[in-house]
C-alpha cells in the first residue's frame, strides 16, 4: 500500500500554493492576497472546494462548539483562511451568493458563513465602516 500525503493531491497543492502564496504576515495578524487567491480558485475550482472543506472541518474541530467569535490564537488564522477562500471562490466564480456547488459544504459546516460574516464585519471596523452590516 502506498501512502499520500497532502503534498501529493492536487488539493495539496492548492493548499501550499495558497498559504505559500497568498498569506501574509503583518502586525496585526495575517492578510489574504484576494486577488490572488481568486484566480486560483478559478484556475483550480475543484481544489478549492476541497481546500475550503478541509479548513471548515478543521475549523469546526478546533473551536469545540464555540463561535467563531472564540478564535484566539491559530484559530483565528484558519477562520481567516475559511472565509478568504469561501470569498475568494464566490469572487472566482463570480457569484454573490453561494454557489450550488459549494452549497453542501455551506450547510455541512455552519462555521464557513460565520466566519465570513466575522472577517467582513471586522474588516468594516478596522476601516472605520460603520453604515455597512
């Protein structure tokens, strides 16, 4: 039997070339390259989905029944990278809802809306917004 690792999936792939990529360390935390996450998620749709699977599921796990609210530490970034993908994707596929081929994930994992809902709404503080939400 041969065992693969996540390197070796085309998911794996996406994933590395994501945070290889696209993630950014700056003071205050991480910041996503957009733009660039969406053209992943255009040029490897399949892998995003799967990407955007793995993180809500590990997201779901490492908050224990907590809200996204919760994240501290770690769990913030992995609800930054839940949400950066799922808005990415969205962006990609150029939808402003979600699109039908996600819609399971959505409902599968509730985090994936939270967390989006949380990164905007503090996207909005940090600038100032507050006529926005």
């Amino acid at each position: 039997m041969v065992r693969r690792t996540l390197g070796d999936t085309a998911y794996g792939v996406f994933i590395a070339e994501l945070v290889n990529n696209c993630v950014r360390d700056v003071p205050s935390g991480l910041a996503i390259d957009m733009n660039l996450l969406m053209q992943m998620c255009r040029a490897e749709p399949k892998s995003a989905q799967v990407a955007l699977q793995w993180f809500a599921q590990d997201l779901t796990k490492l908050l224990g029944g907590q809200p996204v609210e919760a994240a501290s530490g770690d769990v913030q970034n992995v609800r930054l990278l839940v949400a950066s993908i799922y808005l990415g994707y969205c962006g990609a596929r150029e939808h402003v809802v979600t699109p039908p081929e996600i819609e399971w994930i959505v409902e599968a994992y509730p985090v994936v809306l939270a967390a989006v809902d949380f990164v905007l709404a503090d996207q909005q503080r940090r600038r100032g917004d507050t006529t926005a939400g």
